[in-house]
C-alpha cells in the first residue's frame, strides 16, 4: 500500500460533527430515531415545523440515501399531459401500490391468527387482546385473552398467490384538498411547503384530518414530535396536553417509521415502549394498543426456538399444572411479542409465502424443460463452483449464490447455459452499471436488466396473460439489496415452476428499505447454497478479502493501486480529495476525474457529500447554480423515492422544471421537488454507490466519520475502485477497529420466521 505524503494547509482545521445512523439498540435507547448517518435531522421549534430544507438521507443501517418516505413518494406521478408515458420510478411505485392492496385483500381472507405462538400473559397478552377485540367488533380490553392453537400452515399456499398486474398510474393529490391542508398549516404556524406532502399521506380528506389530530403531520418526512407537539399546541391551545390519546398513536406510529427507516420490519414491544416513554408518552403501554386498535399497527407472537419454558398466568387464569383428565399439561413455548406497520408484515408474509412456492412448485421430470442428462452435459462444460451452481439450479426453484465481484461470472456463465438449454431467462441487477457489467458477461444485451426496470416493465421479457413474468428462470445479482417489498414483487411476478438464483456479495451493505432478505435466506438454510471460489483480483482485491474477514493489511501497490493519504482534519481531508480527484489520479493513474467516485460517510459533517460536492464543483464545473444550486454538465444523483438512487447529470432548466439524463434516460424533475430529490453526486455515501463500481474511488474518512464506521461499510466503499483506490485517512487505528469490532448493526425481521414452517430445512 503506498501512502501519498499529505500536503501543507493554510486553513484552520475544521471541527466537523459526527452523524450516525441508529441501531436497534438505538431505536429502544433513543426513540428509534432513523435520521440517517450523515443527514441532519430537521430543526426542532416548539412553535413551528421546519419544512423541508433537509430532506431525510442516509441510513447507517439499511443503506438509504433518499431525501423522501413514504408520504412524499406517494405524490411522485406527473399530473400534466393526460397520455404522457411513466418513467421507470413511478411505475415501480405504483407496482409497489398495487402489490400492496392485493396481499391486503389476501390478508383479509384469511382465517386464523398468525401461526406464531398463541398463548401469552401480561403485557404481551393485553395486545393481543386488544387486536382480536376490534377485529371482533368489540371495544379492546386490558385483560388475558387466550384461544386454541390455530392449524399448522400448509407445504406451500395454495393456490399460488396472483401475479402482479401492470401497474397503474397514482394521481398527485387535487389542487382543493392541497389548499384545505395549506389552509390549517399556516393556523399551526407550519411551512406551506409541506402541503402537498401531508395530502398525499393523509388523502383527500387531510385537511379535515389534520384539524382533527395535529399529530398526523409526523406522517411527512422529516417532522419530528416537538415540531408536531408544537403544531398541536398552536390548533388546540389548552385542549393538547402529553397524554393526548392521538399523540401516543401518532407517535407510536412515527417510531415504527423510523424502524423500518432504520431497517426493521417491526420492533420487539419492550423496545417500542422504552422508546415512547423517552419521548414523553405517560402511558406507553396504553399508546400501543391505541394503535392496534385503530388498526396502524399489528402485533406478532413469534415463538422462541429452543425455549421449552412454562409461560407465566395470571392470577385466577385457572389452568392449572395438570389438563381437564388429570393428565400433566404440555409446556408452552414462550413468544417474542413484536409490533409493526401492516405495510412491512403484509409484505414479509407474502414474500415468504412466495418463497415456499418458489421451492415446492417446482416441476419433477414432466417433461416440460430440459432434462437432468442436459443439465449435466451443461455442468460438465463447467468447473468449480459455477458448475455447483449450475448443478443445483437443476435440481432447486430456489438457489442461494454467494461472491464478491470476480464471482458474478459464475451466475453469467449459468445465464448463458440456461439460455443453451431452450429455457427463457433473465437476469437483474441493482444498478444500471451493474446491468452494463453484466450484459458484458453474459454476452446478452437483452436479457440483462435492473430490478426496478424488469418490476416497472421497462425492461425484460414482459408478463403473460396472466400477469406473471413471461420467464423460467431469474438471476437477481446484487441479492442483498432486496428490501421486503421489493423481493415480495419479485417473487410474486414469478410464474409457477419457475427457478429463482439469488446472488450477492455478503461481505456488503445490507439494502436500503427494511429487511435483510438475503442474510435471512442463508440464515434459513432454507434452498441451496453455493458460495464462490473465485477471489477479486489485485491488490485492491486482496485488500477488501481481508477486510471481508476483519483484517485490514497492507497490501503490495506498485502500480499504485492502493494508496494512503493521511489527513489532519476535514479541511485539509477536503482540498486533498480535490487534488485527487482533479489532478492526481487522472495524471498517475490515467483515470479521468468524470470517472473517479468519491465516496465518505455521510451527507453532513464538515466533510460529508454536501462539503465535498460543493468543492468539487467549484473545481470542476464551476457555475451558479441557478436553478436550486445545479448548472448543465453537473453530476447528479436522482432519489424520487427512498432506495430509488440513480446517477445522471444536468442537461438544462426551464419553466418545466430540472432536466436530466440519467442512465441514457431523460427525467424531468418538478422545480418544487428539485431539493428533495436531486444531489450533486460527485461525492456519494457507501449506501448511494452500493451496486456501482467506477475506475477509480477516493474514499474520505474524516475525523467525525471514527464512530459510524463498520465492517460492511469499509467493505463496500473500498471495493467501489476496479483499478484505483486512494484512501484519504483521517480516523486513526479506528479504521482498523472499526473493521475487526464493528459488524452489521443488527435489523428485527420474521422472515425467518414465517419460512420456517413452509419449508424444509436444506444441507449448505
């Protein structure tokens, strides 16, 4: 590893601010606060609510660098020209949607409770109580509450869950109902700008809503409680008080959002309350099943595998030790209680529905594809693991492949020989640079795609009559970055008997929506799985294998490969980013500078991506920035909706709004969404290149970076580079701690969970 000697700084050193995504233990301990690493959480004023100067970023967890949630992603479609075409976003949003009402139809059909455990007491009891009560017509008591067991679930559901359809377009909320909300935000002393988003959350009727409950402004991004409380206070006047029943919801509901911001599915119902009584909610337990009861959350009872431990009465429950014929009673299991949003467990439980009928709907030698003698004349043409790979997808509907970028060949080479045997294929990445690299692979141009093209219907081999991808087999690349939603669309587009490969690197950040979908799989044992061979090549290959399993060594650079320049303090971390990145590399290395990306922590700090964005465009396309801070031939990230990231440029403005071309698309860009949704993108976060890989990289760790950083995070943004790394080092020996000490920040799922009665558990 070579280390570039830094250079003299005249200016005085910074004194940047460390911002850190929460873990779970932080989502217990402050709030489940998801202000994500790096982004600046709004103002807090009592009086008023700090609009949208800073859009909600980052996330240390689950790899988000959007500035919108969901509210603001509802009202994305264009409302003019009546037969204008959706781009890519919107359709995948509306496919999201239209999923979403679907398994909420399938959800209400079925009978029974969840099949996780039934039998609580205490606490965990009341809320079950309290949920079966309003789904019985009945006003929710605090009381024990006990039922049969339900019946086991079936192999796979039956019959298989409808595909998704093609998706619709979402109107943008009416002019009038825009005009009522604005109306009572400017009684409550809140920003105007926030109008359009309350309407898309709330509906048509959000003016009357929001008059009603003050509290539902927390459902737009970036109002925190005291700006809602304040708000609250301004309508209610004497009426608004803490214990204020819509406060509690309201909040409880918020603390959920910024779970699933944070990565959880739901959260463990100690740690929800610990979290409403820290922020000011007397009876949190009481907020809770308000919020079950008016249906914004759900609760689950998952039980404790392992755990055969008699689970405590209540006084004068009346079971004793022995059944009705005298006969010792069985020990129950004791449960985990978990509380979420309906929109995150509708999602899970379809997906793993989804996932069983992957693996069991698989057709046994009926003659239909290519018989097992084809399939091993194709695994003898191969080695290694991509010959494992090919053999199990042979055999399987579902395959787990696990590598890091050298092993992306492997599941090209399976691409070409399915493709070999007659069967109709595809293969998805996350990125469009990810689907340039692999359409290289495979030779392919048209069966390589993104995840969100193939979902939208942009890209790919289309449906069939009925809805279902018009395919037999789909390679996902880039596996790890499936959130819930994301993966239930995909599974459930898939055809009976179709085969599934999911592949990804598991050393790399884990997605930017909720869930961990890969590692739940490998953790399930549930398919198999085939884990490469194949190491990265070179020293920025050998660098990022030892950091894959907490070693960072140094590593033998003479072409420069890899090189290290120490730093003193975010100024002097940001003038030698510039050098790098204007000057150094393209002259040592031959890398352009509009092919180096700069990758740091966070948005914030004085040396996140707004610092560094800011220099660099000073150097390398200077301007006014007239429209909203962007000029043409500015490099841009384009963020309409939360882990929607994709990279373009500036090509001009007018009345219409900011045109860009991103991925060889044009997009337009409303002038009033231009601040949440654009970033300059010289400098992007881990989580925005997560999928990316660029000729050169400059890595920035600066001093406020020490306490954010992790295993996965050094992993991912040091494997960013194919022929050139510079790591500018301001953090110490906390690099090399941060990659021996700091793994994943641990997310709460039921993936697991609801697979594991579905599926049979498979040998690795």
């Amino acid at each position: 590893m070579s280390t570039e000697p830094a250079a003299a700084e005249e200016a005085a050193p910074g004194t940047p601010e460390a911002e850190a995504a929460p873990d779970t233990a932080s989502v217990a301990t402050a709030g489940a606060e998801a202000v994500s690493d790096g982004e600046d959480a709004p103002g807090s004023d009592d009086g008023a609510v700090e609009g949208e100067g800073d859009d909600a970023g980052e996330n240390e967890s689950d790899g988000t660098a959007e500035g919108a949630e969901e509210g603001a992603a509802e009202g994305a479609a264009e409302a003019a020209g009546e037969g204008a075409e959706l781009s890519e976003t919107e359709a995948e949003i509306a496919a999201q949607r239209a999923l979403r009402e679907r398994i909420e139809q399938r959800k209400a059909a079925k009978q029974g409770p969840i099949d996780a455990g039934t039998k609580l007491s205490g606490t965990a009891a009341d809320l079950l109580a309290a949920v079966r009560a309003v789904e019985s017509g009945e006003k929710p008591v605090a009381r024990a509450f006990r039922e049969p067991e339900p019946a086991p679930r079936k192999a796979a559901p039956s019959p298989a869950p409808e595909p998704v359809r093609p998706p619709q377009a979402a109107p943008a909320p009416a002019a009038r109902t825009v005009d009522a909300v604005r109306a009572v935000l400017a009684e409550g002393g809140a920003p105007a700008a926030l109008a359009e988003q309350v309407a898309a959350a709330l509906g048509e009727d959000a003016g009357e809503q929001l008059r009603a409950d003050p509290w539902q402004l927390l459902r737009v991004s970036g109002v925190r409680p005291e700006q809602a409380d304040g708000f609250a206070r301004a309508l209610l006047g004497a009426e608004c008080g803490p214990a204020d029943e819509r406060r509690g919801r309201a909040v409880t509901v918020w603390l959920l959002e910024q779970a699933a911001v944070a990565g959880h599915t739901a959260l463990d119902a100690p740690a929800l309350t610990t979290a409403l009584g820290r922020y000011g909610v007397p009876e949190p337990d009481e907020a809770v099943q308000s919020a079950l009861a008016e249906g914004d959350a759900l609760v689950f009872q998952d039980a404790l595998e392992g755990a055969e431990v008699p689970v405590q009465r209540a006084e004068g429950d009346g079971a004793g030790a022995e059944g009705e014929d005298g006969a010792e009673a069985e020990p129950e299991r004791p449960v985990r209680v978990l509380i979420g949003l309906e929109r995150y467990a509708l999602a899970e439980e379809s997906l793993a529905d989804g996932l069983a009928r992957v693996i069991n709907s698989l057709a046994k030698d009926d003659g239909a594809g290519p018989a097992a003698a084809d399939w091993e004349a194709a695994a003898a043409q191969a080695s290694g693991s991509t010959a494992e790979l090919i053999r199990a997808v042979a055999g399987h509907g579902l395959v787990l492949h696990s590598g890091g970028e050298e092993a992306r060949t492997e599941p090209a080479a399976l691409v070409t020989a399915a493709a070999g045997l007659g069967l109709r294929v595809c293969a998805a990445a996350h990125a469009a640079d990810g689907r340039r690299r692999l359409a290289a692979a495979t030779g392919a141009q048209e069966t390589a795609v993104t995840v969100a093209g193939l979902l939208s219907g942009a890209e790919g081999p289309g449906r069939d009559a009925d809805g279902a991808l018009a395919l037999d087999l789909l390679v996902v690349l880039d596996a790890p970055q499936l959130d819930v939603e994301t993966a239930a669309m995909l599974v459930e587009s898939l055809p009976d008997g179709a085969r599934l490969v999911l592949s990804g690197d598991p050393g790399v950040l884990w997605s930017a929506g909720p869930g961990r979908v890969f590692a739940d799989l490998v953790a399930a044992r549930c398919c198999p799985q085939v884990v490469s061979r194949v190491p990265d090549p070179g020293p920025i290959g050998e660098l990022t294998s030892g950091i894959g399993i907490g070693e960072l060594n140094q590593v033998e650079a003479p072409g420069k490969e890899v090189v290290l320049v120490p730093v003193r303090d975010a100024a002097e971390a940001i003038h030698r980013t510039v050098q790098l990145v204007a000057d150094s590399v393209p002259r040592a290395i031959g890398v352009p500078a509009e092919q180096t990306q700069v990758i740091t922590p966070g948005h914030g700090g004085a040396a996140g991506t707004r610092a560094l964005n800011a220099a660099l465009k000073e150097r390398l396309n200077p301007g006014p920035g007239r429209f909203g801070g962007f000029d043409p031939d500015d490099r841009v990230a384009h963020t309409p909706a939360p882990g929607r990231t994709t990279l373009g440029r500036v090509v001009r403005a007018d009345a219409e709004g900011l045109h860009l071309e991103c991925d060889g698309t044009p997009v337009v860009v409303r002038k009033e969404r231009v601040e949440q949704e654009v970033r300059h993108a010289w400098a992007l976060t881990a989580h925005q290149a997560t999928g990316l890989r660029s000729p050169a990289a400059v890595v920035v760790l600066p001093g406020d970076a020490a306490q954010v950083l992790t295993r996965p995070w050094v992993y991912t943004a040091f494997s960013r580079g194919e022929r050139h790394l510079s790591v500018v080092q301001g953090v110490g020996q906390e690099l090399p701690r941060a990659v021996a000490e700091r793994l994943w920040k641990d997310r709460t799922t039921r993936l697991g969970t609801l697979l594991r009665p579905q599926v049979p558990t498979a040998a690795v």
